[in-house]
C-alpha cells in the first residue's frame, strides 16, 4: 500500500523476450467428430476462412513463424509450430482459435514449449582450432588456415539458423522431445564436458550426411516442459526421416545416454489445404 506523500512505485514489467533467439510452440490438435456436427455449412465456412486467415503465415501481425500440417495415425488430425520473439503473440494464435466458430471442434491433444538455443557443444573458432590439431592439422599450414577460415565464415550464420530459423520448403514435419538420462551407470550429467562434447560431435557428424535430406532443429525446454529438447526434422520424403532417426540412435550419445518421447509425424499444407484435407 502507498503512504500518503509518498510516489507510488511500480515494478517494471517481467521480460518475456529472450536475451537472443525465439520462443517456440507446437502444438497439436484433434477434431472433435460431435462438435463438428453441431454446426451449420455456414458456420463451418466461416471457420474455415477465420483459421485460415489466423494462420496464414503472410497476414499482418503473424508470428514470425508458423507451420500447418496435417498429422498421421491417432494422435492427432492438424498440427502447428509456431515461432516469435513473444511468447504472448504465440499463445494468442492458440486463444483465438479457440474463440473462433471452429473452438469446440478443434480439441488440443498435445504441445511443446521451448526456446531456440545454440548449444553448448557447437565448438567455437577456438576450440574448432583445438579440434583440427587433434586431428593431425598443423597450424599456420595452409590446410589448417583454410579450415579455420571457413569454419568462421560459417560459424555465424549457423547460429543465426539455430536461432532465428527459416523453415525449409519440405513437405514432411516431424517432432518428438527427448532427455539425457541419469541412470546409474549412464548419467550423462556425471561425464565430463570433454567425453559430452566429443559424444555430440560424433552425432553430428552422423547428421551431416543427410544434409539436403533433413533439416534439423533442437530447441530447448529444460524448466518450460516436462522434456528437455525438443527435435524437429524436415525431410524431402518419409523415409529420410525414418533413416537419420536409425542411423544416429547408433551413436553413444543417442544409444546410451538418449531417452526420447512420442513422434508425430505430418505434411506440411496451407492453411486452407489442411482444413479441406481433414474435411472441415
């Protein structure tokens, strides 16, 4: 309470945008059979054009991202990631779809939230330098000079991807969260930085092989969700998806430390394709 004579204060507003990166939700949806009966061909034309208008990427005040999709098998019909630097304009898409004429049809049955991160284990110019003499690579060499020097063109803008990322034009979406374990005799929170970085280096070099196949991107929701990253992979076809996901539960870092969650798996459509596909 303010004292008389006394200015009250007041508190500055929290911050919800991050120091760097974006917010992240995705987010799945069912369509409830019933709830669509109930409505008139009018009103189920008039939520169609209102979602759609919600979720076209282009209408102004969009989030910064955001991805249809139809889902495959049980879990889910339609599926959404949405990306921004607010985490507010994130969740108004998920409140005004439910306020719309199709709220009572489109039931949420599952969502991530998280943030975009460069992790810990992608080497800076430093320790790359470390790595290629490691690997036999004599500095001031001009094999070793032309290494480092691609390495700090790339460096930035692949931390700029990771964190304000550009969704790649491929039809096939596909996310599951996944943890470190702390087993006993595998707590991967136990090991030394060194024996986690080299782990991750040989998974991703096993990731690299697919590139021009699969895009990957790990957000992470450690203290937001009840997982600790979240994977999103783009694929060019299906199995893409199926054969990066194999190859690199074979790396230590997947085959011994990794615990992974539910996979949803869905094509990428317009907003208006997605709703005639699920037969709204």
């Amino acid at each position: 309470m303010s004292h008389p004579g006394h200015a009250s204060q007041e508190l500055p507003p929290p911050s919800i945008e991050l120091s760097e990166g974006w917010h992240c939700l995705h987010i799945y949806y069912r369509i409830n059979a019933a709830a669509l009966a109930q409505l008139s061909e009018e009103e189920r034309a008039a939520g169609r054009e209102t979602v759609a208008h919600l979720l076209d990427p282009e209408r102004p005040g969009a989030p910064t991202r955001i991805q249809t999709f139809v889902v495959s098998g049980h879990k889910a019909d339609l599926g959404l990631m949405i990306m921004d630097p607010n985490p507010l304009r994130i969740d108004g898409i998920c409140q005004a779809l439910r306020s719309s004429p199709l709220g009572t049809v489109l039931e949420p049955t599952y969502s991530f939230v998280s943030i975009t991160e460069v992790s810990e284990y992608v080497p800076t110019v430093e320790q790359y330098g470390e790595k290629l003499k490691h690997d036999g690579l004599v500095p001031g060499s001009q094999a070793f000079e032309a290494r480092m020097n691609q390495y700090g063109q790339r460096l930035p803008m692949m931390n700029k991807q990771r964190l304000c990322p550009d969704f790649p034009p491929w039809p096939v979406h596909c996310f599951y969260p996944m943890n470190k374990i702390r087993h006993p005799l595998a707590n991967w929170y136990m090991e030394p930085f060194s024996k986690r970085s080299s782990l991750m280096a040989e998974h991703a070099t096993s990731g690299i092989k697919f590139a021009g196949k699969v895009s990957q991107l790990i957000t992470a929701s450690t203290g937001l969700d009840d997982w600790e990253w979240g994977v999103t992979l783009w694929g060019r076809t299906p199995e893409y998806i199926k054969e990066i996901v194999y190859t690199m539960r074979f790396d230590q870092a997947s085959a011994k430390y990794a615990e992974f969650g539910p996979f949803y798996v869905g094509y990428v459509m317009s907003p208006v394709d997605a709703l005639a596909h699920v037969q709204i």
